[in-house]
C-alpha cells in the first residue's frame, strides 16, 4: 500500500533535487499536460490524507503513532509500526500499534469488516504492520497515552513483514535479562527507556552543536589510526599490514592532536569523537566511549571554565528545561578535606569535619597514636590512586581524626553501626574502625567511647561540629588519606541509606588546582596527575625541582552528582617546560624524542596558550537520562567483559588474515 504525501513535506533538499530532475524527465516523454494532469488525479485520490500529512509522512505512513489526537477525529490517516500488543473483546479487535514516536490503537470491527477483524486477529507481536483508517474519539479515554482519546478504526491492512517471536516483551519492565537484550539489541532498541534515552543524547548533541557553533568553535575531526597518546591508559593497537610488525594506537583521546590544532591557527575546536581505552572493567565502563572533545588559543584558566559553564548550562535548559546556578570553582585541597572525595556530591551536606585539635592532649590510646604518629591502619594508602585517597603527600598529613554529623541518625541501632563500621573498614578504605557518638533528643550522650571522654566533653565536639540533639556523630581516626577516604565514602553511603538526596536536584560544580604530580603507589615515582601536557600552577614553579609533588597544575575537573563529566587543563606552550615535565616523569631524551618528537618540535614554532577540556558524553546522557548505567544510553554497548554480544566481538580471524598482517597469535595455557 502506497500513500502520497503533500508537496514539500518529508523531503530532503537531496531527495528534492532528484524529484526535480525527475519531473524534467517526465515532463519531456509526457507533455506539460500529462504530468499535470497525473498530479491533479493524484491530488483528488489523496486528498483526505495529504491534508493532514506532517513532516513524518513518508512513502508507508501520513502520521506517526505518537501524533493523533482528539482534533484529529474524523480524518483518514495511514499508520506504520509493530504490532505491540492485542486484545479480542467479542465483536472488536483492537491492536496497539508502536513506532518511535508512541502506540495507537487500532480497531477492527467484527461485523463490518470481518475479513480484516479475521486478519487482526492473526497479526503476531512485533509484525510491521501499515494501517489506512478513519481516526475515531474513543469510548473511554487511555489516560496513559498520549494517543489516549482516539483510535483508528481501521478500513486497510497490511503485514509489510512477519516477525519471528520476540524473545523478550517490548515492555518498560521487559522480562529479558541484559545479556538476552544485549543479543537482540535491536528489539531492545525498541523499548520505551531506551528509546528515550537515545532521543535525550540526540538532542544533547544538537545542543552542544548548536551553543558552540554559536561561540565560533569548528567541529574538526581528528585521525583514528594514530600513534600512542598517553592517558595514563593501555592502547588499542592495529597492525599495519603495508609495514610488518609496526602498530597504529586507537586514540585515547585526541589530546595531542586538538593541541596541533590550535598550533596550526584554527583557534577554537570541538569534536564529538570516540575514545578507546583497553582498561579491566572497573566499574561502568567501556573500552569505547564518546567525548565532547574542545580545545581554545589564546585562553587562560577562566576563559575555559566559563565558556564550558555556558555550554553545560545551555544544554541543560535545552535538554531537561533546567536552570543550573553559577557554578562553585573548589580548590582540589579542599575538596578532598571537606568530602574526602575529588568528585564531591554537595545535594547533601555531612562535610567531614577535622577533629586533631578537639582532641589533643587525649589519652585514649587510638586517637593519642594517630595524634603524634599518623597512627596504624589496615594499609597504608586508602584508596586506588591518589586522588581517592586524599590527593598528593602535601595534602596527606600525619594522621587525622574526623567525622561527620549524620542528621536525625541518634536512634541507629547496634546492627546499623555494625554495618557502618564493617563499611570503613573495608579493605579498600581501610580504616581500623568506627566511633560513634549519639545525641538523643532528650540531650543525652552515648557513645563508643563514653569510658574516655565526658557527655560534656563530646557534647562540646559535637557543637563544634554543628551538630543538633538526634543527630549522630561518625569519627574515623587514622592516617590523614585513609579517615578522608572511609568519611568521604561514609557520606556518600548515608545519603543512599538516608534518601537525603531529592530526586531532581543537582549539583555540579569545578573543581581546581589539582596537583600535577601525585606518587605511583607501586614505584613510588611521580606519575602525571592528568596527563603530561598540563601547564604546571605559576604559582607553584618555586617547587617544581625540589619538591614536584607539591605542584598544582591548571587543571579543572567538572563534578556532576558525584561524577567526573569533564576534565581539562590549560596546556604547556613553552617547549623548555614540556621538557621539564618530561624529566620529573622520568622520560629519557631518547623516548622524548620518540614519543613525543613532533609535539617538541611544533612547540618551537610560536605555539599559542591554550587549553581545553573533555566531557565524558555517555555519563552525562546518563545522568541526565536518571540512568544508573552508560550502558542505558549507548546504542551498541560493549558489556562487562568488553564483548558485544550481538556481533560477538572480539572474534577469532582468519588465518588468511593473520598472514597478511605477519601476526602469529601465541595464546597462554
Ligand atoms: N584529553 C583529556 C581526557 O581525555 C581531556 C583534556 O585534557 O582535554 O581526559
């Protein structure tokens, strides 16, 4: 079944060119008659359905099932979709009907269009289905859809293809496991929250397009096959067929190459662009992922931060018609003091409050030890790198007795600080334990270490930490990172327990001055913070050789509801301080000039200031989207050991293949 559309509606400016030369065509083997002629016939034919034909009118549809409405009773429309569900009530039939845009729902009447009803009645979930009727106000309105108030009371069908059956329901709570709708993403595709979600990054990125289209920025796109950049991750490699045994690397980032970009003049540069990091599957992660990659000449600091400010409050009132506030500029110093976290989420407060002064001169042997000595815990560092932990050495400090205040907590029960206190004590927090001080409504104090301390005395503390009666107090005593670390996360975890966090609310904030250099745990050398091409703090060239780790860098991270969504830095322009940084990292002078040659080299040739940044794409989606995972917002994602499961990728090739490319694969036993 065939429909016409009116006029201009539904094409492209390709398909109108086409269509022109087309009708030039017709016109010469037709006459100017004929072809008129045939247009008005068709006109007369069509007429009920061109009138209401919208922008979605194709070859198979006038409307979608998403766009009919009360007003529209009484036109005959031509609908395309699956079959999403049906129900036979006696002399009706009636079939919901889905596409991208919503369901409407079909009626076959029994009596006036038995062959029809008959043929609806064998209609299978998710046939393609195409439906000419007349569009009817409904008996009782579906106040769940947005086509609720009418129906199409059918009059022609067609099954434009079968379907095979679906192993799963194109419900929102489908029955299908991750794995099973991983395999069969493109029924997956189908449902409501993922098509939601695909829809929001759609116009995410038309937002992006649109604000730094605005702002003089070029879209640019950078090779894929390149040469190592590093991002403190492992490379994806290609071999070269044309020259045995050498590699591409998949970009991690474009990093270097948005640099080069702005050493060759092109002044400001965006590109949406997929990364590749072959990482273990930490957390919610793929080995692919897409940035929103931007890089500015001639820019300081501030010049970076407001732009992209801009650019993220921009997409949130275009996205969700949100306005965000200003945003705070946090030192990473205070940071990690304050949240014991260089992602802090501020939609809730239970700061960690510093307690070594409180405390001093006590004589209870835990707080006394941490007090003159740093103190002993379950291991040394409390967390994966250092930012985790609580930053460089310069921030660490001996020991640290803290706590926060849990507001309205008083009453937990023996069984909720067992389970507070196994928390902290976590191999990988690593603190030695918890002290609890409650403060009941009626004023009394109870505590873990009431042998040690008067109520007075831990009524004081409390005060001091704006503590109220029925609230309870959490203090970890232990080394400087790791009390910073295991309240950091202790937070984190009340909220969850608490629901102190309202649904809706937001909190996005910078965070600044990071350090350039933290300590690699495993060597104890200094490894980059960032990475390599960060501009060293000017206010901290003074430390650079004698005490590099005490250097902050002018590096930015951009913090969403607890998440990293963007980071970025001014960049080194002098190549004398590349070389620098280069040195403290460890690089000898040939593997600078072999890594790192041309960047050295384009560096002497007047390279402008810059900087830039990076949004981590697929978790902003998600976290606009109120997703819990990457994976919802992705179309074709990788699961959690880096497979796709639909391609079955990784794959074993060909041997052909492997000769072609001088590779011989050696796997371990
Ligand atoms: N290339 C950096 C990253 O991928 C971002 C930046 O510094 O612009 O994290």
């Amino acid at each position: 079944m065939m429909v016409h559309r009116s006029g201009k509606q539904g094409r492209s400016g390709k398909q109108g060119r086409s269509g022109r030369k087309a009708g030039r065509q017709r016109q010469r083997q037709e006459g100017p008659g004929g072809t008129r002629c045939a247009d008005r016939q068709r006109k007369a034919r069509n007429f009920a359905v061109a009138k209401f034909a919208t922008m979605y009118a194709t070859h198979y549809r006038t409307n979608t099932c998403g766009e009919l409405r009360e007003a529209d009773a009484g036109k005959e429309v031509t609908l395309a979709g699956w079959m999403h569900r049906s129900r036979d009530l006696g002399g009706m039939t009636f079939v919901d009907l889905r596409d991208r845009f919503g369901i409407t729902q079909l009626a076959f009447n029994m009596s006036s269009e038995a062959e029809l009803c008959g043929r609806a009645r064998k209609l299978g979930r998710e046939f393609a289905v195409q439906a000419t009727g007349v569009v009817q106000v409904r008996e009782s309105r579906n106040k769940e859809l947005a086509t609720g108030a009418i129906e199409l009371v059918v009059t022609k069908m067609e099954v434009l293809n079968t379907s095979a059956l679906p192993p799963f329901t194109m419900e929102d709570e489908t029955d299908g496991g991750e794995e099973l709708r991983m395999k069969y993403r493109y029924l997956d595709l189908r449902r409501a929250p993922l098509r939601k979600s695909l829809e929001l990054r759609a116009k995410t990125v038309r937002a992006v397009r649109e604000y730094l289209d605005g702002q003089g920025f070029w879209e640019i796109e950078t090779p894929n096959l390149i040469k190592s950049t590093p991002e403190g991750a492992r490379d994806f490699l290609v071999p070269s067929r044309m020259q045995p045994g050498s590699f591409y690397a998949l970009p991690q980032s474009p990093q270097i190459l948005k640099q080069l970009l702005m050493m060759g003049g092109m002044d400001r540069y965006y590109q949406i662009v997929k990364c590749y990091r072959d990482e273990d599957f930490r957390g919610d992660r793929q080995p692919e992922f897409s940035q929103i990659d931007c890089e500015m000449a001639f820019v300081g600091q501030d010049d970076v931060l407001d732009m992209f400010e801009g650019m993220t409050r921009h997409v949130f009132q275009r996205v969700l018609d949100y306005n965000l506030p200003p945003m705070q500029r946090l030192p990473y110093a205070e940071a990690i003091a304050r949240y014991g976290s260089d992602k802090p989420d501020l939609r809730f407060g239970a700061e960690i409050h510093a307690l070594n002064e409180a405390f001093a001169g006590t004589d209870f042997a835990v707080f006394k030890q941490v007090l003159e000595s740093g103190g002993s815990s379950a291991q040394e560092s409390g967390g994966s790198s250092a930012q985790e932990s609580g930053g460089s050495s310069a921030l660490q400090g001996p020991g640290l007795i803290a706590g926060i205040v849990a507001k309205g907590c008083a009453e937990y029960s023996r069984k909720q600080l067992d389970e507070l206190t196994d928390f902290v004590k976590a191999p990988h927090r690593g603190a030695g334990g918890l002290v609890y001080v409650k403060w009941a409504a009626d004023g009394s104090i109870k505590s873990s270490v009431d042998k040690f301390f008067s109520a007075d005395q831990l009524r004081e503390v409390a005060t001091g930490m704006g503590a109220k009666p029925g609230d309870l107090l959490l203090l970890v005593a232990a080394k400087t990172g790791i009390t910073r670390k295991a309240l950091g996360d202790l937070r984190l975890e009340l909220a969850r327990r608490e629901n102190w966090i309202k649904p809706g609310d937001w909190s996005v904030l910078w965070i600044v001055d990071f350090p350039l250099f933290e300590k690699d745990p495993d060597t104890g050398e200094a490894i980059f913070v960032h990475h390599p091409f960060c501009s060293p703090h000017p206010e901290d060239l003074a430390y650079f050789d004698s005490d590099p780790l005490r250097c902050r860098a002018l590096t930015y991270d951009m913090v969403m509801n607890g998440n990293e969504i963007v980071s970025g830095s001014i960049r080194i322009h002098q190549p004398e301080v590349q070389n620098r940084v280069f040195d403290v990292l460890g690089f000898s002078q040939a593997q600078k000039q072999e890594q790192f040659g041309f960047l050295l080299d384009a560096l002497k040739f007047g390279a402008p200031p810059h900087g830039g940044c990076a949004f981590g794409l697929d978790r902003w989606v998600m976290l606009m989207a109120g997703q819990d995972t990457i994976r919802d917002v992705i179309a074709f994602p990788k699961n959690n050991a880096g497979r796709d499961l639909m391609m079955d990728a990784p794959a074993i090739v060909d041997q052909k293949q492997l000769d072609e490319l001088s590779i011989a694969v050696k796997l371990k036993r």
